[in-house]
C-alpha cells in the first residue's frame, strides 16, 4: 500500500540566468563590458526591461522609469532590446535542459523549473546536475546562470537568489522551515506589492508571522492565495513542476489597499497592468488579439468586458488604451472597485516551434 507519505523527496531546480538581456548585450559588444547598462528605451516614457550588475550597484533595476534610472547613473547607457536575441539563446538554454529532464517549465526567457527526481542521466545529487548544467550554459552562450535547489518550486525560487550571480543554493527538507520563518514577505515569490502592503495592514512582516495566521484567516483576506499561503509559511509548496502547457493567456490583476469609486483614478491603475502583460508578451514574443478587463466591486460582485481586435495589438499604448475604454462602458461604477485585472488572449506565439514549451503564466497569485 502506497500513501503520499512515503513519496520519495521531489528535487527541484530553479535556474535563472543573471541579467540576462543586459548580460547578453555586454556578451556581444565588448565596449559595453563592465558598465552600466540598461535594456530598454530612454524615452521620457520608457522604462528599464534589464539592467547591468554595474547599473545595480547605482539603484537602477528592471521596471523603474528610464528618467529615475538616468537621474540615479547619469552614465547610464540605454540599449534597445533584441528579443530575436534573446529568443534564439533562450532555446540554446532549453535544449541543455533537455539532457536532463522534460519535466521544464518555463517562466520566461531566463528562468525555468526543473524536476530531476527522476532524470535522464540518472544522477542522485541534484546540486551536482545544477552545477553540470550551469557550466554547460556558460560554454555554449557564454553567459552565467544561478540556481536554487530544492523540495519544491517556492524554495527553489528563493534558493536561486542567495548566492547570485554565477552561484548556487541549496535548501533542505531540514532546513526549509526555518529559512522562511525568517524571511521578510515582501521578498516571496507570490508576494507582490499591493498583498505585501495588505499583510502589512494585519501584522504579518515575516515568514513567522505568517506562520502563525490560521488557513480560515488567510482565506479570508487573501482568497484562493490563502492556502498557498498558509503552504508557504511552512516551507511547503505541493505545485507540480508543469512541462508543456500550451498558453492560453496572459493576466495580471491587482486588489487596492483601498476601494476606488473615481474612473481616473481607476484607469490610472491599469497602467501598471497593462505594462505587466505588455512586457510578457514582449519577452515571450507573443501577440493578442482580445484585451478583457476584469472588475471586482467591494462586494465581490464582477464583471468583465472584452474587446476583440481583427489584428493582434501593437503596443503597451494600445493594450492600456482599448482596456480604459472597456472600463469607462461600466461607469459610473456599480459600487466601488476592490479588484482590476487585464487578461491577453487570441495569443499568437510568434515561434510556432516553441509554443508547446510554454507554460501558462499567471502574474497575480
Ligand atoms: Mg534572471
């Protein structure tokens, strides 16, 4: 008789390649080597897609505006991407994987799960296959990789982080627990901005804190999160590593400290949203014909409106656009507004090759 308890350990690799667009600019033009740098337009409206480890080391870094970067590096160098670029390495990085295991799931271009409880090498030690494929990324691109080892994908995620860049962490059934009681929320993967600043609302700073709130009260204010949450906190993630999805869509949705009953500044906030799905789109070369913008009202009723285009949109201007205008069709507001979310879909992935590799991709949690 087999029960879940006696399933062996799962081994989990994240690996995440180190600032990879700005990585991969200074690996092809050696004049950019060890400046500062940053991916991305320096347009008054622009904003930083990658930045230099040089460019760091001044504050600068990915999704701040070109005009706060340059104020905080005057030096700062502004390089336009090269998605086709970064695409082509990013399959080079795929295929290393392949030796190793199917069990891949993408996150973006740069970062990917692993499973390799089971892998095709046969090998026990899963730091050592970590090791072996950060070494053969950096002879085939050239190009450094972190990676976290792990029991599950929350704690390899955290794990890549802590010895970054070109190291490599490992984080045991042993010591999991522990290592997240410590760390502040604000840093889960899972956590973004406005949920830190909720949690912050109710008390919870650390994993601990976190730790000692109940499921019901997680549910509560946190919904479906809510047991993710309550996992976390204990260093456990039961979330499979998924190979092979097909993307259906692309979302991104942010709950408000407090509910808004103003169109403008309602439709102030998609522009965040718009930003975030523009950019996955962007990196994963990827286009949408259909914008959906959901609405939330403080008392959880919710609407949707949808507008499909006979071409796939052009542009974040675009997407932002036709997304303020499907709001405007329900003011005034039937009550006020707890929740806005924008979702792409009628996705057309641009390297029909690849487009089985790619996984669903929730930006929210
Ligand atoms: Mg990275």
């Amino acid at each position: 008789m087999n029960d879940t308890s006696s399933s062996p350990v799962r081994k989990i690799i994240h690996v995440d390649m180190d600032a990879f667009y700005a990585s991969v600019e200074q690996r092809d033009n050696p004049e950019l080597r060890g400046k500062p740098l940053a991916v991305g337009g320096s347009a008054a409206r622009g904003v930083v897609a990658a930045a230099s480890y040089e460019a760091r080391a001044f504050g600068v870094h990915s999704a701040m505006p070109s005009v706060t970067a340059k104020r905080k590096c005057p030096d700062l160098i502004f390089v336009p991407p090269r998605f086709d670029v970064y695409r082509a390495v990013s399959q080079q990085i795929r295929e290393i994987f392949a030796e190793y295991t199917s069990m891949i799931e993408p996150l973006s271009l740069d970062e990917a799960y692993l499973d390799v409880t089971q892998n095709l090498k046969g090998m026990d030690i899963a730091t050592e296959i970590a090791l072996e494929i950060r070494t053969k990324i950096k002879q085939v691109t050239g190009l450094n990789a972190s990676a976290g080892i792990s029991y599950n994908k929350f704690l390899a995620k955290m794990a890549s982080d802590l010895n970054k860049p070109n190291g490599q962490a490992v984080i045991t059934p042993k010591h999991g627990p522990a290592f997240v009681e410590t760390l502040p929320v604000k840093k889960f993967h899972g956590v973004g901005p406005a949920t830190a600043e909720r949690m912050h609302k109710y008390g919870i700073e650390t994993g601990l804190d976190l730790k000692s709130k109940s499921l019901a009260f997680l549910q509560e204010h946190f919904g479906k999160a809510g047991p993710y949450f309550y996992g976390i906190a204990r260093g456990i993630d039961e979330r499979q590593v998924k190979p092979d999805r097909v993307r259906k869509s692309i979302g991104a949705e942010d709950t408000f400290a407090e509910d808004i009953d103003d169109l403008a500044l309602a439709t102030a906030e998609l522009r965040p949203l718009a930003q975030k799905v523009w950019r996955y789109c962007e990196t994963g070369g990827i286009s949408a014909k259909t914008v959906t913008v959901k609405i939330k009202y403080s008392d959880f009723t919710q609407a949707t409106r949808s507008r499909t285009s006979a071409y796939p949109v052009a542009d974040m201007d675009e997407v932002l656009q036709i997304a303020s205008a499907l709001l405007a069709t329900v003011h005034p507001f039937a009550r006020p507004i707890r929740l806005l979310g924008i979702t792409l879909s009628s996705l057309t992935n641009q390297e029909s090759d690849d487009a089985g590799a790619q996984s669903q991709l929730d930006l929210g949690i």
